[in-house]
C-alpha cells in the first residue's frame, strides 16, 4: 500500500441498512475514492449483507466481513479491527450506515493522522461542529452527557461519545480489546480515555452530525444512564482526591453551556434538564463513594 489513503480503512457495521448501504458506500468512494470499505454485517434480516457481497463483487475497495448475529457495535467495531490490522492497514476509520457521518468530511480526520494525531475524533461540540436534525432533547442530553465526562475524567476533550473516528494503528494495537467497557455505548468513551492516559495524541475536528433520514436508530434511552453510572466509577478511581466537587463543578459547567451557547431559546426545558441531569448525577457519585 503505497499512500495513507491507500492504506486506509473505513470500517461500516451494519444492521438492517439495505436502504443505506448503497448511498453510505457511494458517499465514501467518491469523496475518498482511495480508501477501502469494509462493511461487517450482523447477518442483517432484511438482507444488507448480500447486498454488501454484490457491491464488494463489483469493487476491489469494498469488502465483507459477516458476523453470526447480532453482536452490538463494539463487537463489530473489534471485528473490523482485527481484520484490518491483519489486512496491515495504517489507518483504521469508524463511520456509522446511516450517513450521520459525512463521508465528505472524512478528509478533515485523515488530515489530522498525516499531522500526527493517533485518533481523531470527528466533533459536534467544537467550533465549528453542528448537529442537523436531531430532536432538541436528545442533543441537550447528549451535550450535557458530554461536559460532564469531561468534568468527571479531566480528558480535555468536547465529545467523548462521538462516533465518526480515524486510529492510527499502533494505537489499536496498544489497545486490549478484551478490557473495553460495553456498558451502552460508553466504549467510545474508554477507547478515547485509555489513549489520553497512556499518552498518544488525540485531537478533535468539527464535523456536521446528520441525523438518519432512512431506517430506525439502533438507539435507547437507557444506554446514557448506563454511561454515566460508568464513567463515574472511573471518575472516582482516576479523580478520587476530587470526587465530591463532581456534582457543583458539573452544576456550574451545564448552566454556563445552556447561557454561553445559548440553549435556552433552543431548548425550551433546558432548566428543568440541567436540574435533572445534575440530580442524576449527584445521586450516581454517591451511590458510587457508597460502594
């Protein structure tokens, strides 16, 4: 493989995406025609991963790799993973199916590995980042969710949930799958906490986050209270010295986003959501100092 693009791999799980699969792989080919895709399918029933192997028969850039079943998408991602690094791609990408990911701006991730960065983390909540779409709770919850694992971990970065991904390898390779968290989808969490603490170069670029348009979301609402309950144990073990500030620190933090970015005329409940939040909070820190 001659180039970074090349030897780039954009890693697509799919479940039930048949409307999707054609429009997310024609995205990615015309706006980085040089990288490869490949599509880890969870036997989909509605009959995505055929659809994926006639692709993949037509273009030497795309492939397949089909799972038995439903395995969630940190299993897919680890899958994917392991094929590519054996596959010796340099430079392993996550993108969602549902093109929430703009495969047009993959070029802003890719740009920052030739820079340097280990893992870039396409970004809603930099200058520059935007959501489109999305319903006005959920990207309260979501901005909410996200200064407080800011607050509770000290990573310094904006979106710690975010999906839209660029690894270099040798990061991957440092990594133990095995170890993840799969407590909702908190393992985007740990896989950008682990590279901070252990050292490598983690930036984040703005991106626009589409909401699906085709399809239903794989999402429910219990993966964030699972998410919080786990990023606080390890708030507790990394931040122990700091703990009892977690619930004012966040308190303050919160209010000041809903003034600063100027919520509150966006988001009609945004007051009556950060008192909820922080009650949610307090009582995870001290369920948890408790154990």
């Amino acid at each position: 493989m001659s180039s970074t693009r090349e030897s780039t791999l954009v890693i697509i799980p799919t479940y039930n995406e048949i409307e999707n699969l054609p429009l997310i792989t024609g995205r990615v080919r015309k706006a980085t025609p040089e990288v490869h895709i490949l599509i880890v399918d969870d036997n989909s029933p509605d009959g995505t991963g055929d659809a994926a192997d006639k692709l993949a028969a037509e273009d030497s850039h795309l492939h397949v790799l089909h799972r038995e079943g439903k395995g969630g998408l940190l299993g897919a991602y680890i899958a994917g993973f392991k094929w590519g690094l054996e596959k010796d791609y340099q430079v392993l990408c996550e993108m969602d199916a549902d093109g929430s990911h703009a495969p047009e701006q993959l070029h802003l991730l890719l740009e920052e590995i030739d820079k340097g960065a280990d893992l870039v983390i396409g970004s809603r909540y930099v200058p520059g980042g935007e959501t489109v779409n999305w319903p006005a709770n959920r990207e309260l919850l979501s901005r909410l969710g996200n200064k407080y694992i800011s607050v509770a971990l000290g990573a310094g970065i904006n979106d710690m949930t975010a999906g839209y991904r660029a690894f270099r390898r040798e990061l991957l390779e440092h990594l133990d799958f095995d170890e993840l968290s799969n407590a909702g989808y908190i393992f985007q969490v740990d896989v950008a906490f682990r590279a901070i603490k252990d050292g490598f170069d983690v930036r984040e670029v703005p991106i626009t986050f589409t909401e699906r348009e085709l399809g239903e979301s794989k999402l429910d609402g219990s993966f964030v209270k699972d998410s919080l309950l786990e990023v606080t144990k390890w708030g507790v073990a990394h931040r122990s010295e700091q703990v009892s500030d977690f619930t004012s620190e966040v308190s303050k933090i919160t209010s000041r986003t809903v003034k600063d970015m100027e919520l509150g005329p966006k988001f009609s409940n945004a007051k009556t959501a950060v008192s909820d939040f922080v009650s949610e909070v307090s009582s995870l820190v001290k369920g948890t100092l408790n154990r």
